[in-house]
C-alpha cells in the first residue's frame, strides 16, 4: 500500500534535529509522497528547499496562511507568485480564512486569500484550502473563482455536513486528519466521512501537529509524523466502511491526479 500526505509541516522546527529520519521512516511507512506545506513566504521557501533536494517523492505548496494574513505585501505576494512557478511547488496555499483564532485581521485574510486565489488562476495549480468557523465568507469568495481554478482541496477538514457537501458541491477534494481518530471533538466527522465520494478523498498528517489521540504507543514527544498517516487511513477505512487497501489505493490515486504528481 502506499500512501501520500497532501499536509505536513515539514518546515517546522520540530523536524529541524531529523528531518531526513522522519522522510526515511515516513518511506518505510509506505508514505512514499509527501506534499510541504508553506505557510508564509519564509515557510513557502523553506518547502521549496526541501522539496529541491535529492530525496524522491517530496513536494510542496506555497501561499500565506490566514494566521499570516498581516505580513502578505504586494512584495510578498510577488515572491510568492515566483516561487511557485517551480515545478515542486504543486499547489497554492495553504490559503483561507480563520474567524477562529483571528490572529490577522479580517479585511487582511480576505485581501490575502483572494491574491491566492487569483495567482492560482494564473498559474492554473490547484489551491490547498485552510478555513476555521468562516465558511460562509469563504464560500462566498471561492464559488467566483471555482470556474476558473484547477481545483483544489478542503485541508484538514473539521466543519459541518453543510460545508462538506456544499465543498463537494464546488468540486473540491477533502482532506482528512487525525482530528477522526479523536473520540471526543472528532465523533462528528468520523459520522460524516462516508459521505465523501471515493474520487474526493484525502488523507494529510498535518504534522507536528493533530497527532492522532489513539496512537498506541504514544509518540514521547508527541509530535505527529508522516509515518503516521496509515493510522488516520485504518480511522478513515473503519468510518467509511471500506477496506484500508481501498482508502490507500483511492486517497493516493486522487492526491496524485490534483496535484499533478508523477
Ligand atoms: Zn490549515
């Protein structure tokens, strides 16, 4: 079985001792693809300088997260935009809207998220979504720019059956974390995974963050891994009522085709 996670935060300094063993281990896994997460552009550089080296099967996205949203100047957004044109930067992003934690302010996420999205257009790479308790904004702003877009994916989806459907409907893909194998705040999304057709389907780490709350045993620092993303797989096979062959075989074959991966 082999596995990519379209969601890892390779750049985090949580990795800086051993990022080569987390990719070696994460390989041995059968996570052979890894996507990068850039989340600023000194992160989207970073993902970009990882994603160069040597190693097969690492690529990686560039944008400005929302949380970010206060540093994105029209400077930025330039370096952004050269970034990624290289071929390993496979997505924009990631990029959205967070009313949750509302570290920048709202009118900034907003200018910063339609930027993207118009740099997506551009570039035609599809765009790797963040949102947090802002979905109707969100959805507002995207549906203009949906026809013009190479797709794109809900990352770390952790919202309504209402926002699930109304992102299918969209033609995103959704992507799907270790939030599921949390009993307690991921009861509803594991109730709702099923409804996620088979082409549609992601599977993302998010590390070092969202480490699965059922990891047995549990990692000692525990900081998540890519390695660990045949876990969240075995949650999202057990939800869905599907074998995990046919989760890995479908999340790869999906994760491969959007982001163009060879
Ligand atoms: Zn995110």
């Amino acid at each position: 079985m082999k596995w990519v996670d379209i969601g890892i935060n390779l750049t985090n300094k949580r990795f800086d001792s051993d990022r080569d063993q987390v990719i070696a281990s994460a390989l041995a896994a059968g996570v052979d693809k890894l996507i990068i997460t850039g989340t600023n552009l000194a992160e989207s550089k970073k993902a970009l300088q990882i994603a160069s080296s040597d190693i097969d099967g690492l690529y990686c996205t560039a944008g400005c997260h929302p949380h970010d949203a206060g540093s994105f100047s029209n400077e930025a957004l330039n370096e952004i935009s050269a970034i990624a044109e290289e071929p390993e930067v496979v997505a924009i992003g990631e990029c959205g809207l967070d009313f949750n934690r509302d570290f920048s302010p709202r009118h900034q996420q907003i200018n910063a998220f339609e930027r993207q999205l118009e740099l997506a257009v551009k570039l035609q790479k599809p765009v790797f979504l963040h949102e947090r308790d802002a979905f109707d904004t969100q959805y507002q702003i995207l549906k203009d720019y949906i026809p013009k877009l190479k797709g794109g994916v809900a990352h770390c989806f952790t919202g309504t059956i209402e926002a699930m459907e109304a992102y299918l409907e969209l033609g995103l893909s959704i992507g799907i974390t270790g939030w599921i194998c949390d009993e307690r705040r991921g009861q509803a999304l594991y109730d709702m995974v099923h409804l996620i057709p088979d082409n549609r389907l992601m599977i993302e780490t998010d590390g070092p963050y969202l480490t699965p709350r059922d990891l047995r045993p549990k990692p000692k620092d525990g900081r998540n891994e890519p390695k660990y993303l045949p876990h969240i797989g075995e949650a999202v096979a057990r939800a869905r009522e599907q074998s995990l062959h046919q989760v890995a075989e479908n999340s790869y074959n999906n994760s491969c085709k959007l982001f163009n991966l060879e």
